[in-house]
C-alpha cells in the first residue's frame, strides 16, 4: 500500500511539473524560431530577471510600465520589458548599433530593414507601417523621421 501512495504521489508530482512546463512557460515557437533571430547581448524572449542581470548588468533604471515594469540600460541603448507576473522577458528594444533583431540593426535605413522582415513570416500591420506580427509576437521598427531604422522593439503581445 505504502509502495501504491508513493507511486500516486511521484505520477502527479510529474504531472505537475509538466502541466506547469517545469516553471518556464517560452514557447517552442518563441525558443526556436524568435529568440535565434535576437542577437541582444544573448538577451531572449521569456528569460528571467535573473538571466537578463548576468547579460546585460543588474544596474539598469527600474521603472513601471504598462505590461509590467522595465528596466533601462541608457549607456547600452537597450530597454528590457518584464511581466510583472512572472517575471520574465517580454519585450526587448535596442537602438544599439552592435545588435540586431530579425537582422535589423539600428542605423540601417528603413528600407534595408523592411526588406530583412519581408522574408521572415510577419505581416504588416494594417495600422501602422512600422509593426509587424507573427502568431503572438509584434515586430516594432522604431523610426524619427521616416529614413532610419533608429531602433527595433519585439514583443510578446499582452494577453
């Protein structure tokens, strides 16, 4: 009997960390077919607090927003975006020079950087020119004046 409790309590104890994704709740999708296309520092979609500390250094400026809370490296030219449930990495912008999202990088011009979105899968946003989507990922090109990609913004849509 006792050998039958433990068997009962190892199944769902599995089952559990299965259900729950063992506390890491990335996407396939977002693991093997966005993240890749990231080159921020090693900075992906989903990482926790902790991770994004050891890559990009835990003194970034806090601060709320609207999805959750950010923090902002000015001196990298990078702003990371957490949900303030779990945590982890939503939303990632750069206008570094050094890095690339999709094969944008900030500075190229905007035509170079539609053309690297052309083949990747998203399609336009019927209301902006900028953005972009794919499933539940939102590409944003950031640009002033229209000539420059300035910067680039992905993110995993509010749910």
């Amino acid at each position: 009997m006792k050998k039958i409790v433990l068997a009962l309590i190892s199944v769902m104890l599995l089952s559990a960390a299965v259900m729950s994704g063992c506390g890491n709740s990335v996407s396939s999708f977002i693991k093997d077919e966005i993240n890749p296309k990231i080159e921020v520092m090693g900075i992906g979609l989903g990482m926790s607090e902790e991770e994004v500390f050891k890559l990009a250094g835990s003194d970034g400026e806090k601060a709320l927003c609207t999805q959750g809370y950010e923090y902002a490296y000015s001196d990298k030219k990078l702003n990371i975006g957490f949900n303030s449930e779990t945590s982890t990495v939503r939303r990632i912008t750069t206008k570094n020079q050094d890095t690339s999202v999709f094969g944008i990088k900030p500075g190229m011009t905007i035509d170079e950087a539609f053309s690297k979105i052309e083949g990747s899968g998203f399609s336009k946003d019927a209301d902006s020119n900028y953005k972009f989507h794919k499933e539940n990922i939102t590409l944003t090109v950031l640009s002033m004046e229209g000539t420059l990609a300035d910067g680039v913004t992905i993110e995993i849509d509010p749910e």
